[in-house]
C-alpha cells in the first residue's frame, strides 16, 4: 500500500457550527497553546502495539502513522445563524468563558458560510443565515464554491467534512437513493428525498473530499453516493457519533454475552438540554435517533444465535428534553438480567456525561483517520473506523459490527496494515511453542 506523506494546510469543513463544533475547535486552539490535552482522543493519546509482547513496542499513534499536525489544520463551516465561532462557543455555555477568551482571535476568524437549511427536515430549528437556489443542484453548487473559495482563502491543499448539523427527519432510502445518476435528477428536480445533510455530502464527493456523517441521517449512507465516492476514490464513514449512553451499551453487552448472561429488559432514557435535545423533541427526528440507538443491542447480542438468552429482550429507549441541563447529557439504564439457572439480577447504570466533551475528541480523529485513508488510496466506506459510530456504515451484504473491542482491534489492524506492520490476532501460541 502507498501512502502519502501530509502536504501543506488541511481545511476541515464542518456543516453545522453549533456546540459539537464550537468545542471541538476551541479545543484544537487551547491544545496548540499548551492549556489543555487532548483527553479522549485515541490518534494522540492512544497506543498501539507492535510485533510480539517481548518487542515492548507500543508507540503513541500520532508516532506512528503520519498524520497531518494541529499547526497544520484550518477551520471553516456552515451554519443557520450569523455568528463566528467564538460567540457560538459562548452561546452553547460547553466551555469556560476563561478558556473561551484564551482563543478567542482564532475563533474569531474562522469562517462560518451561510448554511443549507430547510425547516421541513429539522422542524424545531430556524435561521436566516441560510443559501437559496433555483434547486438542490444549485445549493450543492453554491457549497462547491464556498469551499473554492475557503482552499484559496487559506491556501489549503487537501479538505476533510464532517457533518456535525442536528438530526434530521426520519428518511428510508428509496429509488431517488438507488443510483447516482437519478440522485443527480433528483438534484435537480427538488426531490423531497434528499435532506440537506446530503446536499453537502454530494458536494464533498463530488470535489474527491472525504465526509464522515455525525448524525443518525441517512445523508453520506445510500448507494449513489457510495457510487460517488467509489468512483471519485473518496473514503467515507458513518454513522451518529458513539458519546454517551450507546458508548456504555457498546463496552457492557459484549461482556454479558461474552458470560453468556442473560438479559429479559433493557431500559434506556436520556435528559439533555441542548439543541441535541430541543431537536429530538420533535417525533420525526427523535425517530431517526431511535432507529440508530435501537440497533445496537440486536446487532452486538445476536438473539438469532442466543435465543434462550436474547430472543425476548424488551429494549425501550427514550431522549427528554429538559433546557436546564444544557449540554450535560445524563443517561440512564435499568437492565434485568439472568443467570445461573435462571436467576434474576440487576444492572443500573447513570452516565451523567457532556455530550461535545465527549464528542470532540471523535471529531478530531475521524478528520486525522480519513486524511489519512484518502492519501493510503483507500475509498468508499471505511469499516474500520465503526469503532467511533453508532450505525456503522457497512456493505448491504454485511451486518455491522457493533462490539467495541471487535472494532478497536480492526481499527488498530488497519493501521498496521497501512504501516506494513503484521497484524495482530492476540492467538498467543507461540511464546508457548517457541
């Protein structure tokens, strides 16, 4: 595999300047003046072994793979509202005002581009700093030229988009999805079908820029602009950022089914208080997060081959919101589960968590990983970054994998294998047979 050594300024192009953003920036400015760490991301703080267990090689990530160096990274994005970052950031309240005011110049003149909006796929937003066009072809146009315009601006070289905009209205993929060349007419045509976040994400592809999807919306995940991203040799990822509660999921029942423990009820509910959760509030777009957070349990659990175990599993999931919370999420679970002979016990779990606390770090190393992936000439969908999802994208054919430790060891498998590093299956046989 030949890979590409990073190349000049790397412009990270983020639809949706809210608090996800907000933090995940002013955090990048706060590390690059040595105010703060970088707690939560793998490619800086994360190890990785090498070679056998005796080797004693086990080099920070950021050591290991080339990626492109905070210095070397530029902000721009999209948004409704007529703001820059740094009265964005204060807005949402995520962080300190101290710290805020520590990067408060950068903040202030990174770029926020009127956003592509349309109130019927997210009901409980509104702003005027918002694109009109004689259709949805047109608004893609108009982002393609933004984005021109933003690489010239900055003398950027290579661009990296991540949707961090809210949940869109429950969408399923249908024949306007099915091809690349009826996507297009449906461009064209104003098709009810295609939700803004797709608008952006036809834009990205269509430039070869690679686009990871935040949200639990279709956007980037239906075959035509898999078609586009194959044919531009693009790399995509997705689905809905993994922060809190399907975090907890995800660590958990792995280890209950890997015990072979039973499990008859699985209660979930969350309070937030952020747009997040004003957003889930209306029944359209909470359904589009239902949907993500429901599949995990079924897809990590396999009740088709644990039926005595899983077959009658009741999982409830629930979002309320409440304003006060702001962006302090607190996630509650109640699961009832069984063991030795049938016997009953209990589980009781209460994450209170920050949701874009826990959701920047994700930010940050999806836009070093896909760089990455495009310049080792790896395109279309990247299983290998599931490991940071929700609703990891996969082939049609395939089932995703859920697991988070299944999905640590590909995704660490993966970066060996760019490296031409052996990969590692942790057997183990041969410092008993040598």
């Amino acid at each position: 595999m030949k890979l590409l050594k990073p190349k000049g300024k790397l412009g990270v192009l983020i639809p949706g300047m809210g608090a996800v953003a907000s933090t995940f920036i002013a955090g990048v400015e706060a590390i690059k003046q040595g105010v703060a760490k970088p707690i939560g991301s793998m490619t800086q703080m994360g190890t990785i072994r090498l070679g056998k267990r005796t080797e004693k090689r086990s080099p920070i990530i950021k050591d290991f793979v080339p990626l492109v160096d905070f210095d070397n990274l530029v902000f721009g994005g999209w948004d409704i509202n007529k703001e820059n970052l740094y009265e964005i950031a204060l807005r949402n309240g995520v962080l300190e005002e101290k710290l805020i005011d520590s990067v408060r110049e950068p903040l202030e003149d990174y770029t926020v581009m009127k956003g592509v909006f349309d109130k019927k796929y997210v009901k409980k937003l509104d702003g005027d700093w918002v694109k009109s066009g004689t259709n949805k072809m047109d608004l893609a146009k108009q982002i393609m030229d933004d984005i021109h315009s933003y690489n010239s601006e900055n003398n950027v070289t290579n661009n990296v988009m991540v949707w961090c905009g809210s949940t869109e209205i429950f969408l399923e993929s249908s024949d306007v999805h099915s091809s690349l060349k009826k996507f297009e007419e449906g461009l064209k045509k104003n098709d009810p079908g295609i939700a803004p976040s797709m608008i952006y994400a036809y834009a990205a592809l269509k430039m070869g820029i690679p686009y990871a999807n935040g949200s639990p919306n279709l956007s980037v995940d239906i075959p035509a602009l898999s078609e586009l991203a194959l044919q531009n040799n693009t790399p995509i990822a997705g689905k809905d950022f993994k922060t809190g509660q399907t975090l907890m999921k995800t660590i958990l029942a792995p280890g209950l089914r890997a015990r072979q423990l039973g499990i008859r009820g699985w209660f979930s509910t969350n309070i937030l208080g952020n747009r997040d959760g004003e957003v889930l509030d209306d029944p359209d777009s909470f359904k589009t997060k239902e949907e993500s957070k429901l599949s995990v349990l079924d897809s990590v659990l396999q009740p088709e081959l644990y039926p005595e175990l899983y077959k009658d599993l009741y999982h409830k999931v629930r979002i309320n919101y409440y304003p006060p919370s702001g962006d302090n999420k607190e996630g509650w679970d109640n699961i009832d589960i069984f063991g030795w002979l049938g016997y009953p016990m209990q589980i009781k779990i209460d994450f209170l968590c920050r949701d874009s606390i826990l959701a920047a770090p994700i930010v940050l190393d999806l836009i070093l990983f896909l760089d990455l992936a495009q310049r080792a000439g790896m395109k279309g969908i990247q299983e290998w970054l599931s490991f940071y999802f929700k609703s990891p994208m996969t082939l049609p054919e395939l089932y995703p994998e859920h697991d988070l430790f299944v999905q640590l060891a590909k995704l660490k498998n993966t970066l060996r294998h760019i490296m031409g590093e052996e990969l590692i299956t942790h057997l183990g046989l041969d410092y008993y047979t040598e």
